[in-house]
C-alpha cells in the first residue's frame, strides 16, 4: 500500500488516532528506507516500492496486535507514534503485553534503549504467548499462572525498601538474564554521569543528577547522587540519561616562535 492507502487503512483500523501519530509511523518508514533497512533484509532497487513493503508490514503486525490483544491496546500501541516510540514489527508484540500491564509510553523507550524489546526477528512479530513468555522472565510484566487472572502492573509502584541504596518488590527490576545485566553494565559503565527524569520517590525530582557506582547483579544502578542519597536507579522502571562526558580543557604549550622570543 502506498502512504495515502496507509493513512487511511491505520484510521479504520484504530478510530481514535490523531493524524500525528500516524504521520509519524509514515515518517519512521521513510527514514528506515532511506538508510537501507529493508524488510526481510532483501533490498528492492525501487525506493516507492520499498516504502509501500514497509507500510505493508506495519499494517499487517497492527492487525496481528489487535487480533491477539484487542482494540485498546492497538489503539495504545499505534498512539505511540505521537510519543516519537516507533516499534520494528518484531517488537510490538513485546510491546503490546507490556502496555496490557500498565508500561506507558516513556518506559517503553526505556525498555527500547536497554534492548529489552529486541527480537531475532526483526520484521517477524512473534505470537502472544512468546512475546509475554519474555517480557515476564525479563521481570517487565507478571508471570501468567494458569487459571488465574494476571493483575495489572502499576509501573512506579514499590514496596518499601529496606535500605535506601535498595529498592525490591519491583516487576520491571527483576529476573534479568545475565545478558541483560551485561548489557546494563556496557551501557552505564562505573563512574557514568546520570540525570534523572523521573522517579517515583520523594527527595528525587527530575534533573538530579549523579554518578554510577556499581551495577548488581539484578541490573540496578547503585548511585552516589548530588543530593547525598545513595538511590539505586531501576532500569525499565525509573527514567533516566546518561550525560556526555565532560570535555577536558588542554592547554597547549606556547609554540616555538613565541618561546624564542620570550628567551
């Protein structure tokens, strides 16, 4: 389909989305055609054509979502679009299962930027039951039991910690895989610069800023921040940045014309 068909084909699929949302789905495939990522990793020497195999695709994994998880969570998951969150085909089931649990928009950049919506397949949207299988044993949404209702996650939400360099009882902080924490540490290596965006604790108001002093084992950043907490950050859960590395100022020695002189 062409983006006019694509426009119109998203709107009847989900009536509730604004045109900026789905311009900015349109927009996404223009800039993965323009930097050679085609579907299927077999490039077509027509660009128009390549965009409409896109378009294509999108629809198809939209209409996937909504059959596996119904209108609300398509029309979550499409709304993305306005938040700049942009899904491959092969992460929006993961997506899907998390917004079902509560995750919103912000956190889910989170989970993109951290690699936990990564699949093998990138233009290959993997069915529900695996797409949730992962996000659980990632300790991003509750683990289905069988037989019993699977309560909502509230992201945000934690119990007490017992010290303040701890935070437990959290579903987006647990039961990583060691290629996850891995991954964490490349990341945020020890002594990285961090500015908060938000965290759901008192004392902890966006802009604060400090410095990675460790990461455990479950993937969380042990922190010396410039308040004097000792606050560990909960990937997935809290939000946060990584700041550049400050730029070392070297003061070049005096030339050879300017050092005869002075003689």
């Amino acid at each position: 389909m062409n983006g006019e068909d694509f426009f119109t084909a998203v709107r009847k699929l989900s009536p509730v989305q604004d045109e900026e949302a789905i311009r900015h789905w349109k927009g996404f495939v223009d800039v993965c055609v323009e930097h050679g990522q085609s579907i299927g990793f077999e490039a077509t020497a027509d660009g128009c054509q390549e965009t409409e195999k896109w378009l294509d695709t999108l629809y198809s994994a939209f209409c996937f979502v909504k059959d596996s998880f119904g209108q609300e969570v398509t029309d979550a998951l499409i709304a993305l679009g306005s938040e700049g969150c942009c899904l491959y085909p092969g992460e929006m089931m993961q997506a899907a299962a998390c917004l079902e649990n509560g995750v919103n928009a912000r956190q889910l950049l989170v989970l993109m930027d951290t690699g936990f919506l990564e699949a093998d397949a990138p233009f290959s949207i993997m069915s529900r039951e695996e797409a949730e299988r992962q996000m659980a044993e990632a300790g991003i949404i509750p683990l289905s039991v069988p037989g019993k209702q699977k309560e909502p996650c509230q992201p945000g939400d934690r119990k007490t910690a017992p010290e303040d360099t701890e935070r437990a009882g959290n579903d987006m902080a647990g039961w990583k895989t060691q290629a996850e924490v891995a991954m964490i540490r490349k990341r945020y290596p020890v002594g990285s610069r961090i500015e908060l965006d938000y965290m759901n604790e008192q004392g902890m108001p966006p802009g604060l800023k400090g410095i990675v002093k460790s990461v455990d084992d479950a993937g969380q950043l042990h922190m010396i921040w410039e308040n004097g907490r000792s606050l560990a950050l909960v990937p997935g859960a809290d939000q946060f940045h990584r700041l550049p590395e400050p730029q070392v100022e070297v003061q070049v020695g005096k030339d050879k014309e300017t050092e005869e002189m002075e003689r």
